[in-house]
C-alpha cells in the first residue's frame, strides 16, 4: 500500500528539485554607488564571466598577480599589479575593506595568492578561474 501511493509524491519531489537546481547559479550583484563597500557572497573560485559582471564596481578589486611583462600585454581594465612573488611585501596595498579577485594568466598563480592572502586574514578574496587565457577566450575587455 506504500508503494502505490509513493508515485503521488513524484510531483512535488520533481518541483523540488527543479526549485533547488535554480538556486545554484549566482546572481550578479548591482552595481555598487560611490562610496558603498558591501560584502559580496561569492564563491572562492570565480568564472570570468561573474568577474566582468563584478570588475567594475567601486568595492571590487582585480589583483593582477601575473609579472610587469604579461601586465603590459593586456590586462583587466583597472587591474592593480603585485606580481606574486610581491605580495607578501605589500600585503598593505591589498584592500581588506573590498572585493579582491585575483588573476593571473592561467588561474595557478591567482589561486596560491587567494590561499594565501586568506591565511593572512584576507576574508574577501576570490580567484578568477581560467585566469587571462580564458578572459580573453570569452571577448572581454583588455587594456595595454
């Protein structure tokens, strides 16, 4: 008796599901007013296309970690650069108060300086996933 009424619950169990797999994706954040610092939820990891949506607002910082060389070859309009090997000398021109997304050109170098800054207390920093390869590979902008 169980089983033959198990298969009434299939329509609500169907809804569910369906309502959770649309919570996953992560929504763009509006655009930030002058001044404003809020707390973004993100995920540590980020894909380039949630980073063009966030790269531009006033409490988001692109932290190039890549070296002067492939800065100079294009880069994230407004990216700030601190070569890795850097970092740990100038951690006090690393903002703690933003959105800090680090970037290199593959996704290896910004994900040591994510772990890094992290263990030193930086709380709201995200690595770009794919790095500038795959920035470009999406046709986002790129300043020289």
């Amino acid at each position: 008796m169980y089983h033959t009424k198990s298969w009434q619950m299939l329509p609500f169990l169907l809804a569910l599901i369906i309502a959770l797999a649309g919570c996953g994706g992560q929504a763009a954040a509006p655009p930030a007013e002058v001044g404003e610092a809020a707390v973004l939820d993100l995920a540590v990891n980020l894909d380039p296309a949630a980073v063009e949506e966030l790269y531009q607002r006033n409490d988001v910082v692109i932290l190039d970690v890549r070296e002067d060389s492939e800065y100079n070859a294009g880069h994230i309009p407004g990216a700030t650069l601190v070569p890795l090997g850097q970092i740990p000398n100038r951690l006090d021109e690393i903002p703690k108060d933003k959105t800090v997304i680090a970037v290199c050109r593959s996704g290896n170098r910004s994900s040591q300086a994510t772990n890094f800054l992290r263990q030193q207390g930086f709380e709201n920093v995200h690595n770009m996933t794919g790095g500038m390869n795959a920035w470009s590979q999406a046709g986002y902008k790129i300043e020289k």
